[in-house]
C-alpha cells in the first residue's frame, strides 16, 4: 500500500496525533490536505512533545517529505513561528523537509478580525464556536474568488493587488461588524519578511504527490478536524469549512481518487465535541466529568473544555460510509476504566420510527432524535500495560468486538494511553496485518 488516507471518524481531536505518529514512522511523505491553523497535533520525539497547528506530522522525522496541499489556508505568521520555534528547540532542517502549495490559499489578519468579530457579536445560539483562526473566511474568499494564494507571494505587485480586491471586499461586512478597514500598506509590511521565508518553500505541490504515489513511495494524508465537521458531510451549520473527509486527500492535495490505496477512520472509545452543534449522545453528568478529567478533553488550539459523550454507533458508520474507511484505530480506551457502566448509541428514534443509521433529522432538527443505547458492563482494572487484546479485561474485549461489529469495519489498531508502546497494533496500512510499527 502506497497511498493511505488517515481521516477523523467523529467531531475532530480523535486522538489522530498518536496514530499518524505512529504510522508516519513508515512514511516517506506527509501530506495534510485540508483546514489550517485550527487543527492541533501533538509531535511526540523521544521524552518531547511539540504541539503544532499546520506543520504536518512528519515533520521531525529527516528524510520525511512534509507537504501542506492546496486544499489548505495557511497563516504565514503561524507557520514561520512553527518553523522557528522547532528551530530554537535544536531541530534543525524544518524548511528543507517542507514543501508548501503555491495554490494553497493565505489567512490574513483581516479574515482573523471577521471570525473574531462574528462569533463575539453572534445572537444567541448562532455562534458556531469557531476556533477564530480565520479559516472560515479565507475559504469564503477562495470560493468568492478573492481570495490571496501563496503563489501570490512571489509577486508583490500581484500580492497587493490581490489584498486591495480582497479588502474592498470584505470593507462592507468589517464595517457591518463594527471592525475596521485595515491598512493594505500595514499588511504588506507585515507579510514581507514571511513572504522571504515561504517563496523558497513553494510549490506544485499536485506534482509533487502524485509523483510520490506513482513512484511506490509511501505516503499518508494526514486528515485533520473530522467528518462531523466537513463542510458538506457534518452537521452543517456547525462545521468547519473544508473537506475533512477522505475525499478531500484526492481534491485538496490534486491526486485523481485511484491513487488513494486506504483509509483508516480514527474515533474515540467515546465521543467529544468542541464547538456549537448537535451532539446528541452528550453527558452533562458525572460521567461526562469523568471522561473529560480522565481524557484530557481540553482543545489543544483554544483550549476550551470539550463537550463528552457516549460513542454514536449510527455517526461511526455514517463515517465509515462517507470515508470508505477500510479500518478503525480505535483511541483513549484506556479513558473508560473506572466507568460502572458503559452506554453506547446503536439506533435512533425519530419521528418517522427508529433506525440504526444517522437520521437526516439530527442535521436540522436533533431535538426531533432520540438515542436508542444498549448497556455494557464496564471495567475498574488500569490498561495501560496491555500488548494484544487478549490482556483486556473481558468486558473491554466485549466493549470493542461489540463496536467493530456495529461499525462494519475492521479495528486496526487500539491505544490505551499517550505512549507509543500504549499501543496494540493489529494492521499496518503500509505492510499489512499484524506488521507492528
Ligand atoms: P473553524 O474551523 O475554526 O471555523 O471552526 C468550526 C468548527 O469546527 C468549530 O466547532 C470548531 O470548534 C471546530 N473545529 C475546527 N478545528 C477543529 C479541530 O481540529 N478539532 C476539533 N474541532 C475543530
């Protein structure tokens, strides 16, 4: 296997970090394809741990092609910081083992003031809890053609064209919003020396990735949010506004969809959610507590307390529907322990009758949907020692053969705490079944 997709299977922070680290191990280039600074990831090297928002995740790994594809909005800023900051940690050659996409489109302060602005002013339950990175509105620029691409920074009379049109555009809904017009002139003085930075990086990145796949090198896309949050599959309004989801790896990096040899769906032995929206599987009770204290559910770009649920079987197999997941990595088992009793949603109850699937009426009115739950005794023993399933205490073996057969989907992989070796590997995408990475 070549190519692999590896895609958020829920609303985003599956624990996607872990597996992509752990399967970039083997990779010869890292591709992220779709969003920008809103994603988070953790790096883990050895003792050390760096948290990065657009850098991909091979990153550290000398020899690795990281690659951030057109489906993408970049902050120039956040990107050099990146760079930089690894650099002072002692990490040296960041810039030579990235590539960036001339046609990937550029966050500017002024998308950044608009986010901002609209979620602070929003009336009553119509913010969406964005994670004001800008990213909505530079995907509203690209899709309104105004939008300022990378390549652009090659050019600076094209570039200041391009702010000068973009902020006439957006002068209306600033003013609208109370915000002020900024400066072209400021904007350009701030975007030079990144521009000086980023021009060497640029490139055709289509090229490049296809390349790559054609040539038998292996290479993962590493997806980022999740499918809950795609723009065209989630749980629209409250969702991100790009493609999440696998089919996004073929649009946003310019591969045709053949390419692509695997997908693997992560999702959490529970459910989380940061950010306005239906979650209809959501505790707000002790339990929800637990699984927010012991799973460290805080965002990792804002911060925020997360929303904590029961896993969603019918979401799960809508995402392994609209994804073609081939196999699960299923993350933060280990979070359960300590549980008396474990719910899991397997149906719904709507008002047309019940349905194992996820019905359309949770994308516009979820107050409409019932969860229908099947009960699962839980466990009390510590998990973080175990090497293959058969360590797992019986009712977690139920636990997880329970969802794989609800999924539809083979289990590829089930970690059972942040290190690497907290890891029973049962398929490697690259190398096949039982390969341990
Ligand atoms: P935006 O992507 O900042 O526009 O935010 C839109 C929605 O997606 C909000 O509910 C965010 O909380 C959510 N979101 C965006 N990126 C992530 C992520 O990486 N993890 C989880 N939620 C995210």
């Amino acid at each position: 296997m070549s190519a692999v997709v590896i895609v958020g299977a829920q609303w985003g922070d599956e624990g996607k970090g872990k597996v992509v680290d752990l399967y970039t191990e083997h990779a010869d280039m890292v591709v992220r394809y779709a969003g920008g600074p809103n994603a988070g990831h953790t790096l883990v090297v050895g003792s050390e741990k760096v948290v990065v928002r657009l850098l991909p995740s091979g990153i550290l790994r000398p020899g690795t092609v990281n690659v951030l594809a057109q489906g993408m909005v970049i902050d120039a800023a956040v990107l050099v910081g990146e760079i930089d900051a690894l650099g002072a940690r002692g990490h040296q050659g960041v810039g030579e083992r990235l590539r960036v996409s001339d046609r990937a489109h550029l966050i500017l302060p002024y998308h950044i003031v608009v986010d901002t602005l609209r979620e602070t002013s929003a009336r009553e339950g119509k913010a969406i809890g964005t994670t004001k990175k800008g990213i909505g509105p530079a995907y509203e620029d690209k899709a309104r053609r105004t939008g300022v691409r990378a390549g652009d920074l090659r050019e600076p009379a094209r570039l200041a064209a391009r702010i000068e049109a973009a902020l006439e555009a957006w002068a209306p809904t600033l003013r609208a919003l109370g915000g002020e017009v900024p400066d072209a002139r400021a904007i350009l003085a701030e975007i030079a020396p990144l521009a000086a930075r980023l021009v060497p990086l640029l490139c055709d990145a289509s090229a490049l990735v296809d390349a790559a796949v054609r040539g038998g090198q292996r290479v993962l896309f590493e997806g980022a949010q999740g499918t809950l949050l795609d723009l065209d599959h989630g749980t629209y309004p409250f969702v991100t506004s790009s493609s999440a989801v696998a089919g996004g790896a073929a649009i946003g990096a310019g591969i045709g969809p053949n390419r692509i040899d695997s997908v693997i769906g992560i999702t959490k032995a529970y459910a989380t959610r940061v950010g306005a929206g239906p979650f209809p599987t959501e505790l707000t009770d002790a339990d929800g507590q637990h699984l927010r204290d012991a799973g460290a559910e805080f965002g990792s770009v804002t911060g925020r307390p997360r929303r904590t649920g029961w896993l969603d079987l019918p979401a799960l197999r809508y995402a392994a529907r609209v994804n073609g997941i081939d196999g699960l990595a299923l993350t933060k088992l280990d979070v359960l322990t300590g549980l008396r009793t474990l719910r899991v949603c397997v149906a719904y109850d709507t008002p047309s009758g019940r349905t194992r699937e996820l019905p359309p009426e949770l994308f516009d009115d979820p107050t409409s949907v019932r969860p229908v739950y099947e009960e699962h005794e839980g466990w009390q023993e510590e998990l973080s020692g175990v090497k293959t399933l058969d360590d797992l205490p019986a009712t977690a073996r139920r636990y997880v053969r329970r969802l794989e057969e609800q999924a539809g989907v083979p289990i590829y992989l089930v970690s059972v705490g942040q290190e690497r070796r907290q890891t029973v590997v049962l398929h490697n995408p690259f190398f096949g079944r039982a390969a341990a990475p």
